[in-house]
C-alpha cells in the first residue's frame, strides 16, 4: 500500500511540472505592448478582439484628437467683430454699444480658450496623461492587430480627463461591457448620481465608479448611468471589478478611506436587486479577505472560477494570480485560493489574469512597477474555469397586427404578422433593469440562473457560454413581450461545440395565444413534475408585472386514445396550471382553465413529431 501511494504521489507530481512545463508564456508584440503599462487584457467571447487598458500613456492620435477638434484659429476669433458689423450694415443697421461689448467679450473667451488649450497640450506633452481603454483586433495569422483607443463612451473624449477608464469586463453576449472610471465630471457624466452630500461629507454613499455599456440599434456603444446601489458607509475606493456572466453579480476590489498600512484592497460583492431596481450596498469577502492587497478579480464564463492578483503569503514574489472556485449557489462563499504557480507567477508582479470564452486560453498583465505587458499562453485543466458550450441564435418577434380594413367600411381587422427578427421592444424594454431585453438560462438541475445574454439590437442575435453536462430552461426577457420557452440540453456536449437555438417572443396583447413549452406530465397524468416550476414561476412573474392581466390556461392533447378521456386529461392538466399559480398568489379572479382535448390540433397526429407537438399547455390572454 505504501509503495501504491508513493507512485501515486510521485505521479502527481510528475504531472503537475508537466502542466507548469507546458504554459508558454508568450509577449504580445508592439502592436500591444509599449514602453508604457498595458494592464487589464479582457478577451472577448469570440477571441477576436481584446481590450487593454494603458496607464499614463502619451497617446499621440489622441492628442492630435483634441487639436483637431478643439482649436479654434486665432484669427477666427478676432473676425467676429467684424463679420457681425458687415452683416448689421448689409441690412442696415448699427450694433448697439451692448452688442459690441457682447462681442468683445465672445472673442476674449475664445482667444482665452485657444490658450487654455495651448497650455493643457503643454502639459500632455510634459505631464501625467489619464487611463485610457484600448481594443485590437486577431489577425488572419493569429496575431493581434494594431490597438486603437476605443470610442466614446467607452473613453472620454477631452483632453483633460479626469475619468481614467478602463474595460474591466466583457459579457459573453458580446454585447455588454463593464467600465470603470470617477465619470463624475465632463463628458462622461450622462446621469444625476453624484452623491454630492457624501462628497461634502453628508449622507451615505450611493454610486459605485462603474457602469453597463451595451450596444444600441446602430451597433454603437452606450453607456447606462453609474451604478446606484443602496446607501453604504463609508465610502469605498473602487480600484478593479469583474461582472458575473448572469449580469447580476459583481465582485469589487476596493479599500476603506484612510491612508493606514493596515487599510489594503479587499474584495466585496454587490447584487442586482431587481424589485428595487438598484444594487445591493457592497459586502466584504471573508472567505477571501486577508491582510493583504487583492486586486483586478475576473470571472470566468462559467460564473464559478475566480482568477485575481494577490500579495497574500505563499506566492513568488510581488503580486502572484490566484484562482478560487465559488461553493454553493451564492456568492459569498469561496474555496481556499490557490497560486497558479512558477509557470504563471515570478518574482515579478503578475497584475492581472482573463480567460477567453472557451476557459481555455490566458492573457495576463506583468511586469516591474510601472513597466506593465500582456502575455498569453493555454491553460492546463487543473487551472483552467470548468468548460462551457456557445449557445446562440436569432430571437424573432411573432405576433398580430390591427389595422382598419376599408372594403368593410373601416372595420378593425386583425391578422398575423410575419415572423422576423427581434431588433428592440421600442421602448418597452428599456431602463436598468439589468436584463431587459435578454435571454435568461436557468440551470434545470440547481434552478440558478446560469447564464444571460443581451440580444443585439441590430440583428436579433444573441450568444453565450454556458457550463457542460446540464440542461436549460431558456426564456426571452422583454418588456410588452412573452417569450415563448426553450430548452438546451448539453448532456454529453464537448467543450467549444456551438449550439444554434432560436428563440421567439409574442407581444402581450388581448387575444394573444402563448405556449408553455416547458410544462412536463407523467404519461396520461396531470400531476406537475418538478422541472415545469421555472416555465411556471416565469408566468408568474408575468402577471405581478401586469397586474389587470387575465388570462385563460388551455390544455391540449394528440388523438391517441379516446375523444372524452383526452378531453378530461386535458382539462385536468390545465387545472393543475391554475392551481399552481392559484397557490403562487395570482388570484383566482384573474385565472381560468379549459381543457380542449385532440379538438385544436397544431401539427399532423400521423407521426410522434406532430403529435408531441399537440401535447400543449398554452395561455391566452383575455384581458390586459
């Protein structure tokens, strides 16, 4: 037996420096990396482009930028004068004393300007320069292509930015960034969360230096207020952060005020608190907290694998990446966090660690002091998140349409429309409500919400990673709309396959017929199982959000079997709908039920296909 264990030890071992042997470091060329810091590489979904941050960097397209755009020609500001005189004459008339002082004074501002703006581009030239956010694209060959800075508002577009942004997460969906900056004065301040009691020393802080930035119809980025969460004191200095791939979670690094040694950077986790339409106040880690600076966290796409930069005992010197797994379905509780090793780590500071979307591939920050470069290298499996499968498709729009029919003397004609894509709900879905407008995966086997994804309003399209060896109940979010369910099963699924599932969304309106695809029966039964509960509780939330909806719960079967026993099968399994949502809160006033037998059939009965088809459970509305 002692000789078994001591080849197992020795086996280990050999395989552990096999997988610490096998990471290959690899610097990023001059297209990334500068004599400057580049930190906080964030790949997106696809491996196609890749964010960076750079810290004080005199970008020369940037300053070249603002004296394009913000110069104004000395000699512009002195013909003003007499431009407005030509013009007054030509019409014949005479400025007023007041119009003359009037443009005197717009030319002193604008000469006085023009030498503001001379001397900021002094200081740029000489001076500290702000943190800007970075993006390259792969090339044919696998390289990366030269970085460009990214847009507003994404970056601040003046000069004199006290913003300092960075990129610090990049959902799945591909359409979802969090960016983290002070906006709180210029260009980048769209919102009224300043908290300027707290910042004159009243009242309890309630925004966060981050926002949600997503693309609009146009494919262009936009960026939502930032985060206002509930109040919490004292305030907290944000230095990094990483957004869950649900969207409702994210993990802060941050300190308390004060200038104390013992005063490092720990990591706390606010919420989205969807029936308050805010974030929860942050609350600290223990089961990562220490005393020691952590820094620059990053969760993987399988919202379970915690990568971040740590001083805490046991590294290899300077700051070292660490890796934790998250235990249980919250978010408070973590395993021990292990070193990635000497194949990652040196003596050296590594400062940031991202995965790609396949949990497969790094990319990492390192270097002395300020002299920061991007590497990156595969991962082994006992360092690498838990593997996912891309999930994605097309989510169209099904519904009817009103119209006033003319060849019956203006009589309201109702009718179907086209299926076509889902490119917004016009308005319906918009706000902050951090899912609008989503496809939402909730795990079948732990009832979580596993997954979510933008949907790109442009295209309809929408796309994600999602954990292996599970099956999902998939559901449309859109404010005025219904999605009709789905479920993804990857049982037995390969890590990286691309699965295609489109998905539909009927608009809620009096009249309207929407399956429940995903209400389960025992045969000839109509006792619930256990997994219709997420189509079930959907429903429910639905009629909380339309509170004068009413609706009628139908059940439909196949022509197995006789006309009355089919009748009665479904009439019961439409029972047990109502009475599910009965017990959940709906009142009974709101709900009816009706079983309709083999009488309504969607697809032919000849074959298992159209007669699984007809096995239905649907809701109509008949009253909004």
């Amino acid at each position: 037996m002692r000789l078994r264990l001591l080849l197992t030890g020795l086996l280990f071992l050999s395989a552990s420096v096999q997988a610490e042997e096998a990471i290959q470091k690899r610097r990023l060329g001059p297209n990334i990396n500068t004599p400057y810091a580049e930190i906080l590489p964030i790949a997106s979904a696809d491996g196609q482009m890749l964010f960076i941050t750079r810290y004080d960097y005199p970008d020369p397209a940037l300053r070249k930028h603002v004296e394009d755009t913000f110069t104004v020609d000395e000699s512009s500001c002195n013909e003003l004068g007499p431009a407005l005189r030509a013009l007054a004459e030509k019409e014949g008339k005479e400025m007023t004393p007041e119009q003359e002082a009037l443009v005197a004074s717009v030319s002193a501002e604008c000469k006085q300007s023009n030498e503001r703006l001379q001397q900021d581009l002094e200081n740029y030239d000489v001076g500290k320069h702000p943190q800007q956010a970075y993006f390259s694209r792969r090339q044919a060959d696998g390289s990366w292509g030269p970085t460009q800075r990214a847009p507003a508002p994404l970056n601040d577009d003046a000069l004199t930015n006290i913003g300092n942004m960075a990129i610090v997460s990049a959902a799945p969906d591909r359409n979802t960034l969090l960016i983290q900056g002070d906006m709180l004065f210029g260009r980048q301040r769209t919102d009224g969360c300043v908290d300027i009691f707290a910042v004159i020393g009243f009242g309890e802080r309630q925004c966060l230096p981050l926002a949600i930035a997503r693309r609009n119809q146009e494919g262009h980025w936009t960026r939502s207020d930032r985060l206002r969460t509930q109040p919490f004191n004292p305030p907290l200095t944000v230095y990094g952060a990483a957004l869950a791939p649900t969207g409702d979670a994210i993990v802060l690094s941050a300190k308390l005020p004060g200038a104390d040694v013992t005063n490092f950077a720990r990591f706390y986790l606010t919420r989205w608190l969807e029936s308050e339409q805010l974030w929860s106040a942050p609350e600290l880690i223990t089961a990562l907290d220490g005393e020691w600076n952590s820094l620059a966290p990053f969760i993987s796409p399988d919202g379970r694998t915690l990568y971040f930069s740590s001083e805490r005992p046991g590294g290899h010197g300077g700051m070292d990446i660490w890796i934790s797994r998250r235990q249980g379905g919250g978010w408070l509780n973590w395993s021990e966090p292990e070193n990635l090793g000497p194949g990652v780590n040196s003596e050296e500071d590594e400062t940031s660690l991202s995965v790609d979307a396949s949990g497969g591939y790094a990319f990492m920050s390192a270097g002395k002091g300020k002299q920061q470069d991007i590497y990156e290298f595969g991962l082994p499996p006992n360092l690498s998140p838990a593997p996912t499968a891309i999930v994605g498709g097309i989510v169209y729009r099904l519904g009817t349409m009103e119209t006033e029919d003319l060849s019956s003397g203006g009589e309201l004609f109702v009718g179907e429309i086209p299926k076509g894509r889902f490119t917004g709900s016009g308005g319906a879905g918009e706000g902050i409500d951090i899912n609008a407008e989503a496809v939402v995966f909730v795990s079948m086997s732990s009832g979580e919400v596993a997954g979510s994804a933008r949907i790109n309003p442009a295209t309809g399209e929408y796309a994600t990673h999602l954990p292996v060896n599970d099956q999902y109940a998939a559901y449309v979010n859109v404010g005025g709309f219904a999605g009709i369910g789905q479920v993804v099963n990857l049982d037995q699924v390969v890590a990286g396959t691309q699965l295609e599932q489109d998905l539909e969304v009927t608009e809620l309106r009096e009249g309207a017929t929407i399956l429940l695809n995903n209400v389960y029966f025992e045969t000839n039964q109509w006792g619930l199982l256990e997994e219709s509960r997420f189509e079930l509780d959907r429903l429910v939330s639905i009629l909380d959000q339309y509170p004068e909806m009413e609706i009628e719960i139908g059940g439909h079967t196949d022509s197995v079997d006789s006309e009355a026993h089919n009748l009665q099968l479904s009439d019961n399994r439409a029972a047990a709908v109502r009475q599910y949502l009965e017990a959940a809160g709906v009142s009974p006033d709101r709900l009816q039920s009706r079983g309709y037998g083999e009488s309504m059939p969607i697809a032919s009965n000849d074959d298992e296909e159209g007669r699984q088809l007809n096995r239905r459970v649907a809701f109509t509305i008949t009253r909004m």
